[in-house]
C-alpha cells in the first residue's frame, strides 16, 4: 500500500502549550523507514527547514497530526505533502464502538494487543515536558527517549493498521488536520479589556443579572427553583418535556427548544447558561488575544470537531461572542452555509422536490407551499407564522424527531405535529425512501459511512434517530473539513469552524477578496461533497473598530454591558 512512496517517515514532538499560546517545541523525534535513518533534535537543534523530505514522494506519519504539525507552523516548516494521521484512522475503525483505553495512542496499542509505555509513565513525562526548562542532561535525554518511544510505538501500530486503510481518504483526513492546525495557530481576536472587565466584575454582574431578568420571581438567590418554574409554566400554558422520572427536564437542550416557541422562556435559557455554563477563567485567550484551543477534530462521531465549551469562544452563550473583535487594520468575517443540512438532504437523497424547495431560496416556504399548506404567491412576510412551523418541521426530521418532541418544540397540540410530519412525507417521498434506507443499512451492515468514508459504527447504544441524522451531520461535516483545507491551502487566515460555518480574519484591505476565496472554497466543497450540487453561503463582516456579535445573544450583551457601566458609576461616586 505504501509502494508509491520513496520516504515514509514518522515523526513525533514534544512541547510546552499554555492556556491560549501557541506550542513551544522541545524537541522532535523522527525515523524514515525505508533508509532507517533516524533523527533526535532538541528545540535549538530545529532549524528553518526539516531534515527529511516533504514532497509529493513522501509519507508523512504522526499519531493526532495537527500537534506536530502546530510545531511545523511555529517552527515555519513548510506543511507536508502526504499525511497519514494513525488517530484519525483508529477513531474511523472504532468510532460509536467501545474502546479498552480510549482513542490515544495508548488506546490504539492496546486496541491491537501491543505493548507500549504506561499511562502513568506518559503523564509523568508530559509534566516534565510542560514544567518547562531548563531541564538537567538527564531530564533532556529522558525526554528524547520518551519521544522517541513513542515514535517506535507508531511504527509498531503502523503495520497492523495497513490492512484496515483506505488510503487515499485517510490521506485526505490528514490534509484537514494541517488545516486543522493552521487554524488553532490563528486563533480568534479577542477584545480582552473587555474580557478582564467581565472577569473582575462577574460575581456581581450574576446577582444583577437575576435581578434584571427573574422578573417572574423564579430565582432565590442564586438558586433555580422548580416548583416556581413549574407555577411559571402552567401560568403561562407552557407544555414542558419531562424525564422518566416524572420530573421536569431541566437540560439546556430543552429550553433551547422551548425558547424558539415561548420567547418568555428565552430570557431564563440564556441566563441559566450564563450561570452554570459560563467559567470566563477557563477561556483560552493566548498573550497575543487570541483565543486558541485544541480543536479536538474527529472526536465527535459524526467527525465533526469537538472542542472545549469552556476553552473555545464558540462554546459558551452566544452573547459571549460579543467579545470577539478584530484588531486595529482588521476585520473578520462569518461566512456559514444557508440552510446546510437541507441541502445535504435533498442532494444526497435526490428528492426533486426537496432540491428545488433549496434552489428557491427558501426552502421552508416552499414546503409549506408544496404540501399545499399555504398559496403559491406566499411570502415570508404575509405567511411568517406557517413557514415557522414548516421550517421547524423541516429541520426536526433530520434530527430524527417524533410527533411529541416536535409539538412541544412547536408549542401546538400532538395532531399538529402529526400532521407536518405526514405532510413532509408526502411532499419528499424520495428523501424519507433514502433515509430510511440509511437506517436500515446501518442496522444490516453494522456501520455507515459518509460520502469519503467517516464511519459510525452500530453499536449496542446505538439510537436509531442519531443513525437517522448521521449522513446530514456526517456529510456536513466532510463538507466543513475540505472547505477548510481549500481555503487555508490558498491563504486565507481561517480563525474558528464552527459546525456549519467559519470565521476568517484580514487586514482590511484584503478582507473583501479574502471573503470571496472563502466563499468559493465552501461552494467547491459542497459540490465536491454533493456530486455537483451547490449550497450557498451568507456572510456577516465586520470591521475594526466594530464588534461581532451573534443576533441571538445582542439582548444578553447588551444587558450585562449595561450592568457593568451602572456598577463602574456606582463605584465612581461612592
């Protein structure tokens, strides 16, 4: 399999990495395999160039590729041709099936029945590496060997690993993650005077927050109060979904949806995410501003990255991305797929219907429309509340989602959800043949892949509905990775991926013609993905000295920025 390659080299590093900085590397170990030359070079031994080949002759071999390849990007080294990351295809032979140690390298080994170092030896060596310099000749060399351990425990698992290869897609999962790693080497402008303001003002601001908003007495003190919440809810008519216990479910996805139907409710979502969720200390935020974090890329199931809530800007409350600026010269810009999962549906499934409801423009509309449900000549404006209802619908069935779920996410009786439900049916015969078909696949087979082989395996927790949504969010994410490796392969500074969109960064007079190459990276990736069928973008600039900021947290901003300027005048005058 690896015939075609003149050098097959496996590299490893160690590094230092803080909160929010780039790597600092320490040093780096690699083996070329076919001449069996080897390398130990300690941090002033790493030069500007590698001492083995990148080009299109050569195989480049690391276990999570987009740490080695964050040292390459600190160091300047060029990005290698030809990438085969050992953990991406561990977690594709295993992904949705238990493992015996988790998906780290000391889990792969184990997976194969192969020896290698110890957990406790490993994390007694990374605390050595982390502690920092200077470190005494043995320390030094007992780092090398370390690294170079972990080298031999690659070359190891290398072989046992080749039979389960598909090669040319593993290869294109390694190219995502040297795209990976130039993103985490980015990182996000933060406005961090504001950042500190909130840190230092942010025990006070959650006491005034509740005062702001519990204006229905929910809150004592700091503290949720069922039975008032349940006083609230019947009050007010609010349908509520409950655990098996009988007890109200009090999860964030629960009044993520009941939000969307009862906007009294939005107000105490947003403040409960604000008061449990949010830990502004844990935020990633480098010397530089940035905020930078492991992306975590294919640990979720549908491949998609996973990144630390706390650490990541895009993890907590959405007011939060308030504190996201560009600096002085700069702008960034959000450029997001519209309606992405629609789309993947309509493309993949190839229900003409539901393909020209997404060529239309907007395609819950034209569902209504098609399912007869409101005139030919309706608009958004004169039939907003049906195309709500549509749209929810919609985007419902691709999660799976049952006649009780969807009428308490609606806030209509059961028989109305029973009826959209049918209506989608009707109206995209073909797409529900070939979801159905993808269930029934993966029940059959045992897995199901995405369109370049990301596979969830079925497993005994496997739930069907998840199997259901699998080839959108899969695929979606297939679509995510190759615009990212389009757009960083062309220059472009992408800053974040955020399940179905990405925020890029430019000097100013750059950003408008970085936009367009962004823009047309996601259009050639969805046609790639979709075998020639386009999703389209949309795009929110923003300009220096202007602030980003998510339409679903403005209120939320707004209201604590208030709260720390009426704090700062108290403060002033006392």
């Amino acid at each position: 399999m690896l015939a075609q390659f003149k050098a097959v080299v496996v590299v490893d590093f160690e590094f230092i990495a803080t909160t929010g900085d780039r790597p600092v590397p320490v040093c780096m170990v690699a083996h070329e395999l076919r001449s069996g030359q080897r390398w130990r070079l300690w941090q002033d031994q790493l030069t500007s160039a590698p001492p083995f080949p990148l080009g299109a002759n050569t195989l480049f071999i690391s276990y999570y590729a987009s740490a080695e390849l964050g040292c390459f990007k600190v160091l300047g080294w060029p990005k290698p041709a030809n990438i085969l990351d050992l953990f991406t295809e561990f977690r594709n032979l295993t992904n949705g099936l238990p493992t015996i140690a988790g998906a780290g390298l000391v889990g792969a080994l184990a997976h194969f029945g192969l020896d290698g170092i110890g957990a406790q030896e490993k994390t007694e060596m990374r605390e050595l590496v982390l502690r920092g310099g200077p470190w005494s000749d043995d320390e030094r060399a007992a780092i090398l060997d370390y690294c170079a351990s972990d080298v031999d425990a690659l070359e190891r698992l290398l072989p046992v690993m080749l039979p389960h290869l598909d090669l040319p897609r593993a290869l294109l999962r390694g190219r995502y993650m040297a795209a990976a790693a130039a993103m985490e080497h980015n990182g996000v402008p933060i406005d961090v005077p504001t950042l500190e303001l909130l840190r230092a003002r942010w025990t006070h601001i959650q006491d005034d927050l509740i005062g702001a908003v519990d204006e229905h007495g929910i809150y004592d003190g700091r503290t949720f109060k069922m039975e008032r919440w349940v006083s609230f809810l019947a009050a007010n008519d609010i349908p509520w979904a409950t655990l098996e216990s009988g007890q109200l479910d009090l999860s964030d996805e629960t009044f993520r949806q009941a939000a969307r139907a009862y906007p009294l409710v939005a107000p105490y979502r947003e403040l409960r995410s604000a008061l449990a969720d949010l830990r502004l200390n844990d935020l990633a935020v480098g010397r530089d501003g940035r905020n930078r974090t492991i992306l975590s890329a294919f640990r979720s199931r549908t491949g998609r990255n996973q990144p630390s809530n706390s650490k990541y800007i895009f993890g907590p409350s959405v007011w939060l991305r308030g504190l996201i600026k560009p600096p002085p010269g700069y702008g960034v810009a959000y450029v997001d797929w519209s309606q992405q999962e629609f789309g993947i549906a309509a493309a993949l499934s190839g229900d003409q219907a539901m393909q020209a409801a997404y060529r239309s423009g907007d395609p819950y509309l034209t569902f209504a429309k098609q399912a007869g449900a409101v005139p030919a000549d309706a608009t958004k404006a004169s039939h907003g509340p049906v195309r709500e209802l549509f749209k929810t619908c919609a985007l419902a069935v691709q999660y799976g989602m049952e006649a009780p779920s969807l009428a308490l996410r609606i806030g209509k009786p059961p028989i109305v959800a029973m009826d959209l439900l049918r209506a989608h049916r009707e109206t995209y015969r073909r797409f529900w043949e070939w979801s159905d078909a993808a269930v029934d696949h993966a029940m059959l087979t045992g897995s199901l892949p995405t369109v370049f082989g990301w596979r969830v395996h079925v497993g005994e927790d496997s739930n069907p509905r998840s199997l259901r949504n699998y080839p959108m969010q899969g695929n979606g994410a297939e679509m995510l990775r190759l615009a990212c490796c389009f757009a960083t392969e062309r220059g472009v500074e992408v800053c974040a991926p955020v399940h179905d969109a990405v925020l890029i960064c430019a000097p100013l007079d750059r950003l408008d013609a970085d936009i367009a190459t962004m823009r047309a990276a996601m259009a050639e990736a969805s046609r790639v993905v979709l075998s020639g069928f386009e999703i389209g973008t949309d795009v929110r600039v923003v300009r220096y000295p202007d602030r980003y900021m998510d339409d679903r947290g403005a209120v939320m901003w707004a209201r604590v920025m208030e709260l720390i300027d009426r704090r700062q005048e108290l403060r002033a005058t006392a």
